[in-house]
C-alpha cells in the first residue's frame, strides 16, 4: 500500500512538473535586430540571419556568444549604426535565437563548421565583430577562409574547464531537465547571470533585455543547445594565442574593464600572445558592445 502511493505521488510530481513546463513555454519569437530575419541553408538547419545596410558595401558579420539565452540581440545597440558603413550580417547561431533548434548534441566542432561555411558562402571577405566563444570559431573559420579582420569581443576558447556528460543528459532529459532548464532560464536567473557577468552595473540591466532572453530561451527545443554549453561541449580544446598569431588577417582584441570572467590581465596576455592591438573599455563586462555602444564604436572606428 505504501509502495502504491509512493508510486502515485511521483507521478503526481512529474505530471506538476509537466504541467509547468508547458506553462513556461514563450509565446512567439520576435526578431533579435526589430527587422525580419532571411534564411541561410545549412547541412538541413534553418540559421536565421539579420541584413542590415546597403549590399554594395564592405560586409561585416556579428557574431554573438553562447548562453542560454544567446542571440543576435546582444547586437542591437551597435547593429543599426554599423550598418550606416557597412553591410552588416547578424546570423543566430544553430540551436539559438530564431534559427532551427533539433534536439541534436551540439558542439564547439559543430560551430567551427557553420562558422567556416557561413563566412564562405553569405558573405564576401568580410569584417567578424565576434564575442566569447564564437571568437574562437571565427579564429578556426579564418585559418580557411578569407577574412579582411577579426575585432574580438573577451574572446576565449574555454567557458569552464572540463567536460560534465551527466549535466548534458540531465538537462536533456525530459520533465525533469526541462523543469531545471527553466529554473536556469527564469527571469530572476537570467538577470542575476546578466549583474554577475554580463554587465558591469545592475541599472544597464532594462527589463526589455530581461524579457528578450526569456523569450528567447523559453522557444521549442530551446535547452538543448545550452545543454551542451553548460556541459563544456561548444569549448575548444585549443590555444587561441597561438591561432590568433598564425593568421594573416589584423586582429584587435577588446574587453570590458569590469570583467571578471575572465579578467583583463587574461585579455593583455592573450593580445601580446597574438600580437594583436588590446583595447579595454572601462565600466563594462562581458558585453561592452551593449553597455557602453558609444566607447565600443568609438574603438571600432579607431582601430
């Protein structure tokens, strides 16, 4: 008798659990750049893709870096004002944003790949403004195909060291992953993950930008690419100084005088490693770009 009603309340509890789930699923995915996005065709994925600017001009890609919420939206105080010099293409990478999400295992691999493909075939020699992880697959990209320059954003290669299998089939794992999925992604979680490394101060956090990465991380299939970032699988087992330094195209490196994650000692030691220019621009973090769009086109434009 009592095994029966262990047996019954842990159904009770997974169907609660369930039931929430469906109840934090986002309505609608609204454009990361507030314009609508073309496709690009990629090995049966959908990427979505912002175009910005006059198409006779020299092409620039944005690339942004991975989190749970990650997008091309980390883009949108710069995007419009680049667009006045260049033209700008903002892909959301596969597993993210408004590009198709398949429950697949994703990896840093799978990133070099498109990144390579992507930078080939949409566009033509262009300027890569790239943040965090994806400066490490437009460096790979840039080794095979032609890139006019890279202008990185705290670039690394490895968010946490170390592979965790187990994290990865947790949150992949139906009911119960979904269920941690969603207390990772929720709105408390993603503003507290923005104030610890995303923003140097609380009051750059607008509650706009809180509902856009729950909007974005709460799409159709949404945990599975983020699975694999937090397991340490979109890492790459390789030294970017040394990449970096290997390449023919000019790279600046840029990092936010705040960042902690990691800090600017690391970002002076991999410029002088790539012999790359080091810009740091103070009163940010992680996303200079979005907390003070000034001072970044300001470096951009004098690089």
């Amino acid at each position: 008798m009592k095994l029966r009603y262990a047996a019954l309340g842990l159904a009770g509890a997974v169907g609660g659990l369930a039931a929430a789930n469906g109840g934090l699923r986002a309505d609608g995915f609204e454009p990361p750049l507030s314009r609508e996005q073309d496709t690009y065709r990629w090995r049966g994925f959908d990427v979505a893709y912002t175009d910005l600017g006059d198409p006779s001009d020299p092409d620039l890609v944005l690339l942004h870096g991975l989190n749970a919420a990650g997008s091309s939206h980390e883009f949108r105080e710069i995007a419009e004002e680049l667009a006045e010099e260049y033209h700008v293409v903002a892909p959301d990478l596969p597993g993210f944003g408004g590009s198709d999400r398949p429950p697949l295992m994703y990896s840093g691999s799978l990133y070099v790949a498109f990144v390579t493909d992507f930078l080939r075939e949409a566009v033509d020699d262009p300027v890569v403004v790239a943040s965090s992880l994806s400066a490490a697959y437009a460096t790979k990209a840039a080794a095979e195909v032609p890139v006019s320059e890279l202008f990185l954003v705290v670039p690394t290669a490895t968010t946490v060291p170390g592979r965790r299998t187990w994290l990865r089939s947790v949150l992949r794992s139906p009911v119960v992953g979904e269920a941690l999925y969603n207390a990772l992604t929720s709105k408390r979680s993603i503003r507290w993950f923005l104030a610890d490394h995303g923003f140097a101060r609380e009051e750059s956090i607008t509650d706009e930008w809180v509902d856009y990465d729950w909007n974005t991380a709460h799409q159709p299939n949404a945990r599975f690419a983020p699975a694999s970032f937090v397991a340490g699988f979109l890492d790459l087992d390789t030294d970017l100084g040394a990449d970096l330094a290997a390449l023919d195209c000019p790279v600046t490196i840029v990092w936010g005088g705040e960042a902690r994650m990691p800090d600017p000692d690391t970002g002076r030691e991999l410029a002088a490693a790539a012999d790359a220019p080091f810009v740091g621009i103070p009163d940010t973090d992680l996303l200079p770009h979005a907390e003070e769009p000034a001072a970044f086109l300001d470096a951009f434009r004098e690089r």
